[in-house]
C-alpha cells in the first residue's frame, strides 16, 4: 500500500473465487470488507490459482516485466510451487524478491505459522504493555504486522536504490519477529544494563518523570516534560514551586526514581482544572500536551485536516469510505484527497494479460475456462 501510494504500479495476485483472506475482515459496509478496501486501494487486482501449472508459468512471465516480487507464504512454499528467488533472478536479474513471514527464512522455527499477537507475545512487546497488575496486554494496533509491513518498505526501496548502482536485484528476507525485536526501542538495553526484564509501565516512560497520563476535571491529558528547563516552568504554572525545592527531585533520574512520592501530588493538582483549561495553560507556556483524543476527535483535527491524512475511496457496493491517507509527502508526489478503489477479485486480469504478456481474450478466456485464473 505503500509502494502504491509512492507511485507504483501495484498488482496483486489472488486466488480466483476467494481472494485475498482479508477479503472476510470486518468492518464490513454493504457487505464489504471496509479494511481490505483501506489497505488495498489503488492496487490492480489478477487472479491465479497457484497449483495450476499454467499459473505458474503466468507468473514466470511476469517476472521478466516487474521490478519486484513481494510474497508472504510461509517458507518454503515458494520454492514448492517453482518460485524460488534462485530461479526467478535467472529469468530477470534485476528482480527484487521481498518475503515477508512470522520468523524469517532461516531458523529452527521460520516454518511456524505467525499472526501479530502470536509475534507481540513472542517478542516480549506484551510484556511491556499495559499495567504492572494485570495480564499481559497487546498493542491497541496490529503493530506486528504492520512492524514488518515497514521494514520490507524500507528493504525494497534500499534494494532498488542499490539496483541503480549495482544493475542487479536481491532477495530480502523480513520476519516479523525480527521486527518486533527492532521495534522494542530501549527495552533490550535495559535488559542488558540492568539484568532484569522490564515490566509493564502503563503510561509512564521508564526513563522520564513527569511522562504520563493524568486525570482532569473533566477528562485526561497526556503531559511529558523531557528536560529541566520544562520541568522547572511546570512546576510554576502548577504553582508548586516546592517540588523545586524539593532534593527527591532535583533532576530527572531523582524524579523517576521518587515517582511514587511525586505522581500523585501533581494527579492533584491536575484534578483541579478541566482538560480545555490546562490545555490553554500550557499551550501559551510552550509545553508539550496532548489531550487523550478518540478516533472520532482525532479525524476532525485542524492539523489532521491540514496535513491531509484523512482521505475517501469509494467502492460500488461500500460507497464512500475515510481512510487514512499518506504520510509521507513528496515534492514530487501529488498528495490529493481521494484514493482509487480497492479492486475486485481479477478485476484487472484482461488489462494486464493483454498488456504485459499480450494474450488475446480468447487465450485469457481459456484460462478461465480452465480454471487457471
């Protein structure tokens, strides 16, 4: 989705009938899958049954006109099916063959079968999720797969950059475990300082204090003063100069360490004011805040809206539909708010047959026939 939102042709392949498993993901709208349609619109849709020689070899044509195979199987089913990156580079060296799976090509385990929560508990992200007095907890968004979704982003769009230099393609090879392990930010090295496996924080930050989420009047607000400077202006707006005064928390490893003391002698004083108020309060300071905005709030925000990253496709069953749009502005890429459609399954398989492999709709009416495509 990326990839086509940067400008690329993207084609999905699908098996005929069924499709593409998220095809069945709510929510659904007029009896369509509304989060397949977000995360596939704008993509060019053919379908193929894979265990169909005939597909296979359809499949070995493309290959000589693409620049990337992005593929998520579990390992080993590629190279089964004839499709391994040995044999497709000596049809198009300058292929690049993406494989993105639960834990890599490599391993005592790569054949597993992954989904992101199998991934967040393995990695240890649950165990850091959440609060300290209740079960573990997975990340609000399906950062497992979305974690790995990113980094073979990034490995196809380095691979092509060193195409350009080389003249040749590579394999790349993601797991989505690997990417959990990256995405844990300080946690290793905590690990790796302290000894000791880090535990859940709620909404604390392990190294910051004051970083947290506080009860107002009327609601929550998310406060983080990050260095001395900040802390010292909060103190005063909070009109508790003695916190200044006070040696427990003279710097930032003292206040963390004394949060205890500390946390609920600032949740009273943010208790006395309403969200819209503090808001206002810091915001004249030049403090960081937030207010704890729903999915609601958040879609209708001044900055959102500015930023254009509130968009709307539109499906011929589902109707119009808001989905996120793209956050990474290019000079060079219009950044308009409305996305082309998610396909239907091989809606896209007379156009690409003719043009890529210039097969008649005769010949792409036999395959169906057939049951090839």
């Amino acid at each position: 989705m990326l990839l086509q939102e940067l400008g690329a042709e993207v084609i999905k392949v699908e098996m005929p009938v069924t499709g593409d498993d998220a095809r069945y993901f709510g929510p659904f709208k007029e009896g369509k899958s509304a989060y397949f349609i977000s995360i596939n619109r704008g993509k060019k849709s053919i379908s193929l049954n894979l265990k169909k020689p005939k597909a296979i070899k359809i499949i070995l044509k493309l290959v000589e006109k693409v620049d990337i195979i992005a593929e998520n199987f579990r390992p080993g089913t590629m190279e089964k099916l004839g499709l391994s990156y040995e044999k497709l580079k000596e049809i198009n060296p300058k292929i690049i063959y993406a494989q993105t799976s639960g834990f890599g090509q490599t391993g005592p385990e790569s054949r597993k079968p992954a989904y992101d929560m199998l991934v967040q508990a393995m990695s240890g992200m649950m165990s850091i999720t959440g609060w300290t007095d209740k079960p573990p907890t997975r990340v609000g968004v399906s950062i497992g797969d979305i974690g790995a979704g990113l980094y073979t982003t990034i490995g196809i769009l380095a691979a092509l950059y060193q195409r350009t230099i080389t003249g040749l393609g590579q394999k790349i090879d993601v797991a989505m475990l690997d990417c959990q392990l990256s995405l844990l930010e300080n946690a290793i090295v905590r690990h790796s300082v302290s000894g000791e496996s880090p535990k859940p924080n709620g909404n604390q930050h392990p190294t910051i204090t004051p970083f947290e989420v506080f009860k107002t009047k009327d609601s929550y607000l998310a406060l983080a003063m990050g260095n001395e400077a900040m802390w010292k202006k909060f103190c005063e707006l909070l009109n508790r100069k003695d916190f200044l005064e006070n040696q427990d928390f003279s710097d930032n490893l003292k206040r963390t360490k004394n949060r205890d003391l500390l946390l609920p002698e600032i949740k009273t004083e943010i208790l006395k004011k309403t969200t819209e108020e503090w808001c206002e309060i810091f915001e004249n300071a030049g403090l960081p805040y937030s207010p704890v905005n729903s999915i609601g709030e958040i879609i209708q925000h001044e900055q959102v809206k500015a930023r254009n990253m509130v968009v709307e496709t539109s499906d011929n069953l589902g109707g119009t539909l808001k989905i996120a749009g793209n956050p990474i502005k290019m000079s060079s890429i219009k950044d308009t708010d409305k996305r082309e459609p998610a396909p239907e399954i091989g809606e896209h398989n007379y156009l690409i047959f003719k043009e890529m492999l210039n097969l008649t709709d005769a010949e792409i009416d036999k395959l169906k026939n057939e049951g090839v495509i």
